[in-house]
C-alpha cells in the first residue's frame, strides 16, 4: 500500500472509531451504522408494515434486515441477498450471489415465488475502484437491475427504495423511477455523509402494468 493511501486509510478509521453512528450501532447490536438511514426513513415514511413481503438487496453486513425483519411480524417475510456471505438472522431468507448474474436474479425470484411484493429496498453499492467514473457507472448498473427487478416483482402500489450516487447518469435514473413510480422523493438522511454524493430515492406507488 502506498504512503498516501495508508494515511487515508488510517484517517478513515480513525473517523469511523470515533463516528457517533458507528457508536451507536454497536451500543444497539446492529452490525452497521446503516441502519440509521433506514430508521430515519422508516420514521419519516412509514414504509415497512407488519405483514409485508420485502427484498432487501445488498443486504450484507445485516442491519437493514436486521431493522427490517421485527416490523413485519410472524405473517411478513424477508428475502435478502448480497454477493458477500451474511451472518444468518431469524427469519430472514438470504441468498449470497452477484445480482448481476441471471442465476442468482432466478434464484432469489424462485424463492419469492408468487408473493406479490411490497417492498423492494437496496443499499446495492460497488466495490469501490477508486476512478470516479468507473464506480458511478457500476453504481448506476445496479441501481438499474434493482429498479428491474422491482418493476416486474413489485404489485401495483408498491415501493422502492434504492440508494443511488449523484453524478454521471443520476438523472436518467431519476426519470427511469419517475416512470415507473407516481411518488418519487430525494432522502438525505443525517446518517449519510455529507460529503458523500449517495442520496435514496423513495419511489412509492408503482404505477400499475
Ligand atoms: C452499503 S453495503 C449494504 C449495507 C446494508 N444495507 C446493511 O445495513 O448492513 C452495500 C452492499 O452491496 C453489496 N453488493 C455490491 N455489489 C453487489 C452485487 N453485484 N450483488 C450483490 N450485492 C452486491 C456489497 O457486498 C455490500 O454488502
């Protein structure tokens, strides 16, 4: 590793030890400071109801699943993947596979079954290259297979909740929602860096087919 990069790396860190949210995650045992932008939303949106069929995509290291899973009852079912492995949880049915693979997207679609679904969030984010434009591309890609996926998944009223980066296609994106969703909100919530370019679109009301 070079000079520069083990100074970033040590200063990231040493912002994570110290980040309240991180601390407070862990006081609260989830396994990552993203649950506070979910918490925020749900509080705010009212998304996740008892009952409910959710995908969770990009799911690992666990907390939105973990968040997610007591709010939909004994009656809800979670389904969650993410191509790294993701310690279980009760009561949620993970899949570990790359999304962008047709086998994993028929392997998690097989699960679901003939659930119509309610809910579709994703936290998908790409392994980081380091070249801006590199990882907004990959960003964007998965952004598009996760609206795919909740356009042909989700009923007719349901919502999507995807984390998207501003920047090179942001736009486009926002439009391909727009279609298919009648109610679509920017959320920056509090836990999100402010300095981060990452922003969640809340498409609610999928349009009927
Ligand atoms: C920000 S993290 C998600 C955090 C999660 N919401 C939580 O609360 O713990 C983004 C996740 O997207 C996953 N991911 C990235 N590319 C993926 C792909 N092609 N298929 C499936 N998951 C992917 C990463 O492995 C990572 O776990």
């Amino acid at each position: 590793m070079s000079r520069k990069r083990s100074a970033s790396s040590a200063r990231w860190l040493a912002e994570h030890q110290n980040d309240p949210y991180v601390v407070e995650a862990r006081k609260r045992g989830y396994r990552s400071r993203a649950i506070f932008k979910l918490e925020e939303i749900q509080q705010r949106d009212r998304i996740l109801r008892q009952g409910m069929v959710v995908v969770d995509l990009g799911a690992a290291p666990g907390s939105w699943s973990q968040y997610a899973r007591p709010l939909l009852g004994p009656s809800g079912h979670l389904f969650a993947l993410d191509i790294l492995e993701m310690d279980g949880l009760p009561d949620v049915d993970f899949i570990c596979g790359d999304f962008r693979e047709q086998a994993v997207l028929d392997a998690l679609q097989a699960k679901v079954g003939a659930r119509a679904v309610d809910v579709v969030l994703s936290d998908i984010a790409p392994n980081l290259s380091g070249i801006g434009t590199v990882d907004q591309t990959a960003s964007i890609y998965l952004c598009e297979l996760a609206l795919m996926f909740a356009l042909e998944n989700l009923k007719p009223g349901g919502t999507f909740l995807v984390k998207v980066f501003q920047g090179e296609g942001f736009e486009g994106y926002l439009k391909q929602v727009r279609e298919g969703f009648s109610q679509v909100t920017i959320r920056k919530p509090k836990s999100s860096r402010p300095r981060s370019k990452e922003v969640y679109l809340l498409a609610r009301s999928r349009r009927p087919v």
